[in-house]
C-alpha cells in the first residue's frame, strides 16, 4: 500500500499493519506452538525486518497477549485466577489474598521472571484497582479470524481487513503525526494514553478506539516491557502511535496539504 503519511513523514522505522486473515502467508514467521513468545517481538519482526508475522490462538501462548489480539481473556477465568493476574498487574506477592498459591506461581515461574512475579509490575497501585481494570478497563473482543498478521504497511493491499497501523516514532515524528490526527478530529484530546501491557496498546485499545464514533491514535511503549523491546529493537527515544483504521484513512485524505507542507515542519526534519 502507497501511503501519503509516509511519503512525507518518512519515518526511521517501518509502519506496520495489523491484518485479520483466515489465510497463512506462506513466509510468515511464527512462534512455535507450546513456546512463550511476546507478541512485541511479531511487530518488531514486521517494523525491523520486514517480514510478516502471524498470531493464531495455538502459538500465542501469553495470557496477555491472547487477550490483547482478540483470543480471549483468562485474567477472571476463576477467582483463583483473578486474584493471580490481579497480584502481578499490582504489588506481587504482597498483594496477593491467597498467598500460599500465588507463592507456588512465583516458584514455578522461569528464572527471569520471579523478580517480576514477586514484586509485581507495580501498573495499579492495590489489588482492587488491577481487578478494576481487568473486569472493566480492558478492551474485550473476539477476533473472527484464524490469524492475527503483523504486516509492513508497505506490504498490504488496500483491500485487505486492515484494523490499525502502528507508527514507531520518534518525538518529531510523534509531533506531525499528532498534529494531523488533532486536525482531522473534533476537540483536543486525539490521543489516548491506556493503562496496561503495551500489547493492548498496539491492539485491544486500537481495537476499541476503532468502534468508537470518533476514534483517536493511541499512545503506547510506556510500559517496562515496551520500553526494553524499544531499547533492544529500535532506538531508545522510539514510542508507537497506533491509528485505527477509520482514523488513518481521515489522516491519509488530509496529509497532502497538512502540517507537513509548511515550512517549519520542513525546517524540524531537516528537508
């Protein structure tokens, strides 16, 4: 697909789609079936190397990431899972109400992952506020699709069940394109900035923000995991703007004659 974003924002970093499809492309990468993997990596894979990376319900072995692509949620599953899940989004071990089991999650955890168990991921200041957000501050969906594909944008057919497309950027590039998205959208707010894993970001919220009447970009690389991915993958200052798809092709119709055409923006990147 020829975007006009692109042509003038010329970004570090490759756009990438996120496509629903019934159909595996013959050189997709996937997770092995069975094998922890965290779907940040499908869309580095997409971004950095240009590849197309598939998500089905098989390989996708993170609760997390399976809520966040529409495979379902399993944070409430149980009240014995609720208080697990809602432990580690808070204060860990500490904040657990049954400890004893939470204590045996931690032990049985690999090696690497025992500190955050323990102490928790500290994305909800108690208990209560993390069991808040998984019941009603997570977007819920059920994708009806075999795959979830991250795509290069460049690489996609406009016909193609596009839902989002996810910009790596940097501040000046999240400059422009906030200012478009601001341009073409009613108020002053045309970005949300959601709680939770950066997963969500990338997907679940972009997905609730597409049902919406007017829906706005989502900010996201915020967490601890997202930033450590972006330190790794791409470049220290490198956040992600997700544009559901309504809102990318209202940004798309107006790039032409938007903030790109005026002289400071030229003069801000150097062109």
């Amino acid at each position: 697909m020829e975007s006009a974003i692109v042509r003038h924002l010329q970004p570090t970093f490759e756009p990438v789609a996120v496509v629903w499809s019934d159909m595996l492309p013959a050189d997709a990468f996937q997770f092995k079936a069975g094998r922890f993997g965290c779907i940040l990596h499908l869309f580095a894979e997409a971004s950095r190397r240009g590849r197309i990376a598939a998500a089905d319900r098989e390989s996708v072995a993170c609760p997390g990431g399976r809520a966040a692509l529409g495979f379902g949620v399993e944070f409430d599953a149980s009240a014995d899972a609720l208080d697990h899940f809602a432990a580690l989004f808070s204060k860990g071990l500490a904040a657990a109400e049954n400890r004893e089991a939470y204590r045996s999650v931690l032990e049985a955890a690999p090696r690497q992952w025992r500190d955050m168990y323990e102490y928790g991921e500290r994305m909800h200041c108690s208990l209560e506020a993390a069991k808040e957000w998984i019941r009603h501050g997570l977007p819920r969906y059920d994708a009806p699709c075999r795959y979830v594909l991250f795509k290069p944008l460049r690489r996609t057919d406009a016909d193609e069940d596009i839902r989002a497309v996810i910009f790596p950027v940097s501040p000046v590039e999240l400059a422009g394109l906030t200012t478009l998205a601001g341009s073409v959208l009613p108020g002053t707010d045309p970005v949300q900035v959601p709680t939770g894993a950066d997963c969500n970001s990338i997907t679940a919220f972009a997905h609730a923000q597409g049902a919406a009447a007017e829906p706005r970009a989502v900010l996201g690389m915020l967490g601890i995991d997202g930033r450590e991915v972006m330190r790794r993958r791409f470049q220290e200052a490198t956040l992600t703007l997700t544009l559901p798809r309504s809102l990318f092709e209202r940004m798309e119709a107006e790039a032409d004659d938007s903030v790109f055409r005026i002289p400071a923006w030229r003069k801000l990147v150097g062109r």
